[in-house]
C-alpha cells in the first residue's frame, strides 16, 4: 500500500552542526513531496518542497534532495540551531487525475534535539 | 494574513459522548482538510472539501465521524460516539486550491482525549 517513513525516530545533534533527516517512500507514482516542521503544540509547517524532475533543491538553510531510483528523500539543515528543535514529516503529494486535486500522506516523524 | 483557526485547543470527554470540532480557514481558500494525528504519528486525510462539497472522506470513519462545510468558509467535524481510539490531534488546514501545487496551511490542532 501506499506508505512514506523516516528511517530513524529520533536525531540527536550539536548547535551549529548539521542536521541530516532521511524518509524512505514507496509510491514511485508520486511526483510531489513534502518536508514539514512540526513543533510541539503547533500543525505542521511547510519548510520546502521538490518535484520529481528534480534531485536537488535548496531553501535557506535547508535542501532536500530527491534519489526516485531507490525512493529516498532527505532534509539537510545547516548550521543546526535550537530553534530547529521539532518534529519533522516528508510527506508525498499524490495527484488524483479524476479530480485534479492532490492528497498528502505523511511518514511517521523524525524528532530532532538540538544540543546547546 | 490570519492562520487557519480551529477551536476548541483542548477537549476531555467520556467514550460514548460526542464532540465537535469547529475550523476557520484563511480567508479565499477554496479547499480545507481534516487530519487525524495520533501520538506518534503523522496525521492521516480523514476529509477534504473543495468549497463546499467533498473531493475525498476515503478514510472517514462515517459510522461515528462527520463534517460538513456549509457555506464553502468555516466547517465542523463531529464525533458520535466517541471511541477510546479517537484520542488524538485533530488539524484542520486548507489551502488556495486543491492541486498537488498548493501549499496547505495548518491550523494548531483540537486536542481530544477520550477516556
């Protein structure tokens, strides 16, 4: 069935490090995902995106890169600061040709620890 | 611009009780969601509406869950009767339009404890 999964629950890293999160997915009909923060009491926010066609592509901060031949997304944040503490989802966006509308299904969250 | 507003935060009630959850969009939106979140998890589509009608209620559980969006702006989702299992975070988001391209917007969440 359809599924997108982080591989470790939890990543423990020093302030000013860098932070790399990784999610596996399985729908290789997917052409949209999805990197969000979720902070403790919040909803998710968006932090960046990256299409299919892509393999690269880079925010303030962070980059995402995209491996479709072993379906594998990554987040990697710079200089990790506290405030970068949170929870992180990959999530794919599945385009659903009958109605032209998209569906996000999320991974399971990789929890990040900043140590000061 | 003002967030996806939801209320209540916080909400306690006994199994076999009912619930409402009530969601404001940003204001234009066409499309709003309603997500589940387990402890644990990522959240999980339970409705989506394109303003005022229903794209997908694939994974609602319609024998106890219900939403509706009225007039295409705010919407409701109601629980009857609660379940020990729908403890959880329930986040409404909605976004400009309903392709893949649209960025979605999330609310801060109802968080419901059943016990």
């Amino acid at each position: 069935g359809e599924s997108v999964g982080l591989h470790l629950p939890t990543l423990s890293v020093q302030e000013g490090d860098n932070s790399i999160i990784n999610c596996a997915y399985s729908n290789s009909a997917s052409d949209y995902f999805i990197w969000y923060k979720q902070e403790s009491g919040k909803g998710p926010q968006f932090i960046i995106d990256i299409r299919s066609n892509m393999d690269k592509r880079q925010g303030q901060r962070v980059t995402v890169l995209l491996n479709k031949t072993v379906k594998h997304l990554s987040l990697q944040i710079a200089a990790t600061q506290p405030g970068d503490s949170a929870v992180y989802f990959c999530a794919e966006n599945i385009f659903r040709g009958s109605s032209n509308t998209g569906k996000l299904i999320f991974g399971q969250g990789t929890t990040l620890q900043v140590k000061p | 611009e003002a967030g996806v507003a939801q209320s209540p935060r916080y909400k306690i009630i006994e199994k076999r009780q009912s619930v409402a959850f009530w969601c404001n969009p940003i204001s234009g939106h066409a499309t709003l969601y309603w997500y589940q979140q387990i402890l644990g998890q990522g959240p999980k589509l339970l409705i989506q509406f394109q303003n005022n009608g229903v794209v997908d209620d694939s994974q609602l559980p319609k024998d106890r869950f219900s939403a509706e969006r009225l007039k295409g702006v705010d919407s409701t989702l109601k629980i009857q009767p609660a379940k020990l299992e729908d403890s959880a975070v329930y986040l409404c988001a909605s976004s400009l339009r309903a392709g893949v391209s649209y960025e979605q917007y999330f609310g801060p969440g109802t968080r419901l404890t059943v016990t």
